[in-house]
C-alpha cells in the first residue's frame, strides 16, 4: 500500500513516520508513506497558499491552485483522495478495514479557516477523526495512516488484532502483566492457571461486562453468540443484584 499525504507542514510527520511500527513497516517495504509539501506547488510569488474568504470573515482559506496541483502531481490512476475535514465522515475502526481495499491513498491536510469549497469536488471521501476542531489535518492524516497501516498484512500479528477493541464489536476485556500483586492488588487467579478455555470464557465475561458497562451501544448492533447471550444475563443479573 502507498500513502501520501499533502501539507504544508512536512516536519510534522518526522517523528511519526521514523518511531516504531510504522517505521519498520515502512522499512519492510509493506507500506510506502510519502509526505507532499503543497506549498512547493504555489504559482503565488510570495508563496502563499492561502487567501481571505470571499464575503469576509475571520482567517484565511487554502486555495485550490497549490493543492490541486499538488495532488495532480502525485496522484494515480487508482488513488483513494481523503480530505480531511471536521464536517466529514466519522473515522472509525470498521473505516480503517474499508480504506484496506485501496493500494494507494492520499490523504490531504488543511489549515487555518480550511480549504476553498471547490476543492472537494477533486476528492472521494471526506474524513473527520472527531467532534472538536484541530489547528490543522497533519494529526488527522497520522490516525488514519496509523490506524490504517497496523492492519495491512505482515504489519502487526493477526491475533494481536483479533481480540482488540471495537475488532468483534466488543471492548477489549483488562490485560495483566508482571509482577501478580502491585500495590495490594492482584492478577485474576484465572490467568495464572494456564487453563485456557476458562482464561477465553473470563476474557469473554469481562469484555462483555465492559462493553455493557462502557459502550451497549456496541452491543446493540451486534449478534450474541448463545454463550455470549448467556454471559450478558449473568453479567445483567449480577449487576442488577449489585444495585440492590
Ligand atoms: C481549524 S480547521 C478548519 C475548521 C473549519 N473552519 C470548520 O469550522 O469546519 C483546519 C483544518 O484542520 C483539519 N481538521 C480540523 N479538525 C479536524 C477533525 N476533527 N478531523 C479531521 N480534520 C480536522 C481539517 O483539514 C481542516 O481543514
């Protein structure tokens, strides 16, 4: 898979791009990520990018010109385009699965007030990684590289994946590590038996209880397998006996 992302801010992703997995995935050669400077494309003799808005208002708006360029420059024929825009889509993880079918995305970050309207006519999607406002796209650029990344293959182990939050449409149950007592608490017993079917049903009876507890939103679109239909009474039952 390639990845380019265009910016104006190209120092930002230095650090992303060269830390962790998705260095070596890059330095495996399982995921190309190239980072575009759009302010190199500029025809503006003082090199700007920007402009005021038509009909006044506060900042300043990202012309077509130097993107738009930009992304002719770098594009493929079979190019994903994602604008990155708090009035986008909501990322989420069953998006960063979708974005897997594309061998090549690109992903475009804006600044300031945002981009000329126009510009969305030249992208397939628009992204929002989440309700607030941020100074600019870079960060939304590195969630959906990042989130996208760890999921092609050869990048993370498939089991790693599996059991993650949101992958089955459950919360993670808790995991444990050394030492087994830490300040007065401990490690389930379960997990030190070695027992594995009881150590996957306390897995699932903990995520479950989470999921219940946290978000039952994800429980309302998911089918229950019978055992689990079975552990969320149980867990319904207990927590309604706890209230008592
Ligand atoms: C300050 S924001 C512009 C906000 C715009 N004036 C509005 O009210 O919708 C500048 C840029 O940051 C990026 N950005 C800000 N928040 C974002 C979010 N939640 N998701 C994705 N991109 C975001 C977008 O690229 C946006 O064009």
């Amino acid at each position: 898979m390639r990845i380019t992302i265009l910016t104006i801010f190209p120092e930002m992703f230095e650090g992303f791009l060269n830390t962790s997995i998705i260095k070596k995935a890059r330095l495996k050669n399982i995921v190309e990520i190239n980072v575009a400077d759009f302010r190199q494309y500029t025809k503006d003799k003082h090199h700007r990018v920007d402009e005021y808005p038509f009909g006044g208002g506060q900042g300043m708006v990202l012309m077509c010109q130097p993107i738009l360029d930009c992304l002719n420059d770098v594009r493929r024929e079979n190019s994903h385009v994602i604008l990155t825009n708090p009035t986008g889509e909501k990322f989420v993880q069953a998006k960063a699965h979708q974005l897997l079918e594309y061998d090549d995305i690109v992903i475009i970050c804006g600044h300031y007030e945002g981009y000329d309207a126009r510009i969305s006519d030249y992208v397939d999607e628009e992204i929002s990684i989440g309700d607030y406002i941020l100074t600019g796209g870079e960060l939304g650029a590195m969630v959906i590289t990042d989130a996208v990344t760890r999921l092609v293959e050869g990048v993370i182990s498939a089991d790693s994946i599996e059991d993650e939050t949101f992958e089955n449409g459950l919360l993670e149950y808790p995991q444990y590590t050394k030492p087994v007592e830490y300040d007065g608490k401990t490690v389930p017993e379960v997990l030190l038996s070695g027992h594995h079917e009881n150590i996957r049903k306390f897995r699932l009876y903990e995520s479950l209880k989470k999921t219940l507890q946290l978000r039952p939103d994800l429980l309302e679109n998911r089918e229950l397998t019978a055992e689990e239909s079975r552990m969320l009474e149980q867990i319904r039952e207990e927590l309604a006996a706890e209230e008592k």
